[in-house]
C-alpha cells in the first residue's frame, strides 16, 4: 500500500513539473510572437529610394529642374540610357565643360538635345516647352535697368526683340539668362569690356548696331532720369490702385 502511495507520488510530482514546462514554453513561445508581430515588417525596397531626390536642380549656368521620377519611373528609363553616354554621374559634370547651353548643346543634339528634340520628346525651343524645364514662363521684361556699376542703365529688351533677335543670340554667350547677373560683376561689367566685344558691345560696335561710345544718353539716363522713372511708375501704381 505504502509503495503504491510513493508511485502516485512520483507520478503526480511528474505531472506537475510536466504541466509547469509546457505552461512555461507555451507563454514563451507567445511572447516571442507577440514579440515578432510587435516589429514593423520589412519595406519593399523603392526604386525613388535609390535615386534621392529626384529633382535636380541646375543654378549655373541657367537655373533649370530634371525629374528623375518622370523619365526613370513615368517614363521607364534606365540609368544606363543616359549615364554615361549623355551626361557623366559626376554632379556639375556638364556644367564644367562649359558647352552646356542650348545654342551650344540642347539645340546641336546633346545633353538633353538627345531626346528633346521635337520627336522623341518635346524639343528644347518653343515658348510652350520652357516652363517644363525653367519653372517660368520665360516671359522677359519690357525694359531692363541696370543699376551697377552706374546708375541707371536702360536697355530695352523688347525693341531688341522686335527686331527678330532670339534668345540664343544674346544667351547665354553675351548675358546669362538670370536677372542681375552681370551687375553681381561690376568690376566687369563696365564700358572698357563693351569696347572690347563683350555684352553690349558684341553688337553696338559701329557696324552692326551704333557704337557703344557714341549716343550715350540712349542708355544712360542718370540719376534724374532714374528719379522721373520710379517717380512716374509710383503714379501708374497709384492710379491703379483707385
């Protein structure tokens, strides 16, 4: 009888250590899933990720934006179809060379010429297109006045146009395309370097247009005739604001 009660014993003590594990490993085992559902699952990796930002925005020597995500996801391009046949995956790579320009360029084939050419994609001339590229309207004003490194200087750009000159005849080998450029220069910009072919005098040499020594008063107003001018377009806003 006494050995019966010490095999029940045994057996119950068996039973419990039994039940204590598996209560043991069954709450471990949970907790490890808890545990498991608790961290985030993994991202499925994105091409976008790769690439950054996926604007590239140019400064020098014109401001201008690329989309990576229009052409490598809108449009399916591999990095290969531009890089490194077109442009090198150095940034300021075309820049540098100094031909990256649209009379130099864009318009001869290159860079972005290669593509943009009217029949692959939209082509890199036209008032319609500039906006895409330039985030402008490319709208320029009527009349400029430079006010370094004299005041004022008066150039009319809308005459000019009128005239039949194209954006490539003065940009960007005479002025850069962003306003105040050449007055960030003054000790540049003055009358030695018109004398010499450059800006201005590129064409008002006494051939092509008049001299840039003669008619002086034709651009430079003076102080005075600054005043009238900003007294004038003072008037004009007041008017409008009646």
């Amino acid at each position: 009888m006494k050995g019966n009660k010490n095999v029940l014993l045994a057996l119950s003590l068996t039973l419990a250590v039994g039940f204590a594990g598996t209560t043991y490993l069954v709450a471990d085992e949970t907790k490890d899933q808890k545990g498991a559902a608790a961290q985030p699952a993994a991202s499925t990796p994105n091409l976008l990720d790769y690439l950054g930002d996926t604007k590239v925005i140019s400064v020098e020597p014109v401001r201008q934006m690329f989309s990576h995500r229009s052409h490598v996801v809108q449009h399916k391009l591999a990095c290969s179809d531009c890089h490194t046949g077109i442009f090198e995956r150095k940034w300021g790579a075309a820049r540098d060379k100094g031909d990256y320009t649209h009379a130099d360029a864009f318009d001869q084939g290159q860079y972005c010429g290669v593509c943009h050419n009217g029949e692959a994609a939209f082509a890199t001339v036209g008032e319609d297109n500039c906006m895409r590229c330039h985030d402008s309207n490319m709208i320029a004003p009527d009349t400029i006045y430079f006010q370094k490194p004299v005041r004022t200087v008066v150039f009319e750009h809308k005459d000019h146009v009128d005239m039949g000159m194209k954006c490539a005849d003065c940009h960007m080998q005479l002025f850069d395309t962003r306003m105040g450029a050449a007055e960030e220069q003054p000790e540049k910009f003055i009358m030695q370097a018109l004398y010499d072919g450059k800006y201005c005098g590129a064409c008002h040499n006494g051939e092509a247009a008049f001299a840039s020594d003669t008619r002086c008063t034709t651009c430079h107003i003076g102080v005075r005739g600054d005043e009238r001018r900003l007294a004038k377009a003072a008037d004009k806003n007041k008017q409008k604001a009646q």
